[in-house]
C-alpha cells in the first residue's frame, strides 16, 4: 500500500463547540452531531453521529442514572458497532480522502467532555490508518465527585 494512505499529511483534530475559537488555521471543519444548532462555517456531517436510538438512549436511561465509569463502555460499544454501517463507512472514507489530500479536519460536536463522545471515538478510529487525532479543548482537570 502506498505510503500516503498509511500517512496522510492532513491533521485530524476533534473539539466542541466552545472551543471552537481554537481552530486559528484552515481547515474543514465537520459538525458531527444527531442534532442541536448548527454552527456557521460547519458542514453538518450526520453519518458520523450515533443514530437516533443510541443518542435517546445515551440521554435518557444513561447519563443521568449512571457514572461515566459505567455507561460509557456501553456507549462506546454499541457506537463502535454503528461505525460498521455502511453509510459510517462511507463518511469515513470522505474523512480520511481529505486527510490525504492534505487538508485538516476538525470534527465537532456539543459534548463538553471529549473524554465521553463519540468525536473522540471518530477520531481514534485513524490511528489504525496512521492519523493522531488531537482534542483542541480537552477537559484538563478532573471534576471532583461530592458524593
């Protein structure tokens, strides 16, 4: 396989919508959210958000019941799994043809803690094909539980 598709020199990075005053450089900036605003010089890409059962789910019956210690693995794993669609698939691959056409990508959503959300998960999906993803707003000190 050809060096460039296990190296592509466009940089991949993931952020959240409040921290979007980061991106200072050009690149593509995707917002890969179910729903929510849109946000002005973003391209809404929803094939890489988690379908509308997982994200009524993730709101409904895990996060506010559950300590991320014990819903994210459950969200991680179904998530993983619908990165297998065909459509993800497809979206994907129009990621990583940026990627190596040399552009930056920023992938976008409105989670406050990249540490759990699925633009992480995006992310790291590249690594297997080369690509670091860096968080442009990372959570940088642990919120300490009360009780």
């Amino acid at each position: 396989m050809n060096n460039k598709y296990l190296n592509p020199s466009g940089k991949l990075y993931t952020c959240n919508a409040s921290g979007l005053h980061k991106v200072n450089f050009e690149a593509d900036r995707l917002l890969i959210t179910r729903a929510g605003n849109e946000i002005r010089d973003t391209e809404t890409v929803r094939d890489l958000s988690p379908s509308p059962d997982l994200f009524r789910t993730a709101l409904q019956e895990w996060k506010n019941k559950l300590d991320e210690e014990e819903w994210w693995p459950l969200y991680e794993k179904r998530f993983l799994k619908e990165l297998e669609w065909e459509t993800r698939v497809k979206a994907l691959r129009e990621v990583y043809k940026r990627l190596i056409a040399g552009k930056n990508v920023v992938l976008i959503c409105f989670c406050p803690d990249h540490r759990y959300c699925h633009r992480k998960l995006v992310g790291e999906f590249f690594n297997k094909y080369g690509v670091e993803v860096q968080e442009l707003n990372p959570i940088k000190v642990e919120q300490i539980k009360l009780f």
